[in-house]
C-alpha cells in the first residue's frame, strides 16, 4: 500500500509518500507524477511515512530526479533511518539531495 | 541442535501480483525471532528483488512455480531463505554490480536489485541443482 498525497503552490510541489514503495507501488507513482512535474520548478518528497523502498522504488525516483535535473530542483525530506541507508548502500544519497 | 531450527516453506506462481504473499509468508516468519525493524526491511527488499527476478525471467514468455524455503536457527540466530524455481538456468550473483558512484544523467536504471541483495544480506549463494535455480540469502538476526 501506498499514499500519495500533492500539494502544489504556484511552481512549487510537495509529494507527500506514506506506506511502501516497491515493484507493486512505484508504477501508482509513476503515472501519478507522469503529467504533474511540468509545470514544476521545486520538487520535495517527504518521506516521514514511507516504512520501505526496494529498487523499483530507487528507479522512479531516479527518473524523477533525471526530469528534475532540467526543469529545477529536487530535495528528499524526513527519511527514516532505515530508507536513508538505502540511499546510502545504493550511491542514491549522492544522487538525491537528502534534508 | 537440529530440533530448534524451523522450517517453513511456501510454493507459489511466480507472479508479481503474489508478491505481497511472499512478503506476508517471509514476516510472519520473521515474527519467530527478535530481528531489528532495519534488519526486516533488508530481508523484506532481498526477498521482494529476488522473487520478482524470478516472476519477471525464469519462465518468460511462460509461468511456473518458486518455492520458497525459510529457516530461522534460533540459535546461531540466522535467518535463512532459499528461492527454488524451474526456469532457465540463470545465476543472478554474475551479474556485474552498477557503479553506484555515476550521477542520476550517468545512472543507468536497471541492475541495482540484485546489488542491494549483495550488499544487505551476510551470505548469498547460487546453486543449479536438479534442473533448478536456487539462491539462497543468509542473515543474521
């Protein structure tokens, strides 16, 4: 189970994500954010909720990054532990900027 | 002490949509011993890389079965899980492990699955026996 919840001011967009991300979430994803990042200059993920993340998650987010690293900026917030150490293991805490 | 070790073992299609079986299978297994939140999750990821391995190549175009074995000692507290299947002889553990120090334009998006399973479990091995595959992850708990 995944929540995503958005909340867009102007060109700014928080995504909100709550529950796992993995091979059956990260395409909810996807296609959530598929039409949403046009517009979009600033982009923050708040992970305060997000239990789990395996590869498939790891993916979209670096596809969501690659998009972000032309049309603005991209920060991860409130990570837990546990999902920040994937970061780490993966090289993602180099690719992602992490708050 | 043999008697102390339990075993589990659950058969399944190889399908991503049975995934959440898998993981429920594997946690309610987990529950048996006093593993950390940090130490589910890194069994959690390596199994859900593994078996989706298994739905996404072993049998393409066709279906077919993995098994999933778990054994927890509790006392040398280990945990081990063995993923069976019939498909196409295939030893993940070849496979070159990315190069996690490239940038997100460098990155490629594939190969990082089996390299968080290298990197989080204690042991992994491959073995083609029988006319299967079977791999087995190893954690202490």
């Amino acid at each position: 189970m995944l929540n995503i919840e958005k909340n867009a001011v102007a060109d700014k967009l928080e995504v909100i994500l709550s529950g796992r991300l993995d091979t059956a979430t990260a395409p909810q994803l996807e296609s959530e954010l598929k039409d949403a990042l046009n517009e979009v200059k600033e982009l923050v993920f708040n992970l305060a909720d997000l239990e789990y993340i395996s590869s498939a998650g790891l993916r979209v987010l670096l596809s969501v990054q690659k998009v972000m690293n032309k049309n603005g900026n991209m920060v991860v917030t409130n990570a837990s532990d546990e999902v920040k150490e994937i970061f780490e293991v993966t090289g993602f805490s180099d690719i992602l900027t992490i708050e | 002490m043999s008697d102390i070790i339990i075993k589990h073992e659950l058969e399944i299609e190889a399908l991503t949509d049975n995934l959440q079986s898998v993981i429920d299978f594997v946690e309610e297994n987990l529950e048996l011993t006093a593993c950390s939140m940090k130490i589910k999750m890194q069994i959690d990821i390596a199994v859900e890389e593994l078996f989706v391995n298994i739905a996404h190549y072993a049998y393409t175009p066709a279906t077919g079965k993995a098994i999933i074995t778990i054994e927890i000692d509790n006392d040398n507290k280990e945990v081990s899980i063995t993923f069976t299947d019939s498909g196409i002889p295939f030893n993940p553990l070849e496979k070159e492990d990315p190069d996690v120090s490239l940038s997100a334009e460098e990155r490629k998006i594939g190969g990082l699955g089996i390299y968080m399973v290298k990197k989080s479990m204690d042991k992994v091995r491959y073995a083609y026996e029988d006319g299967k595959n079977k791999l087995t992850i190893t954690k202490k708990v």
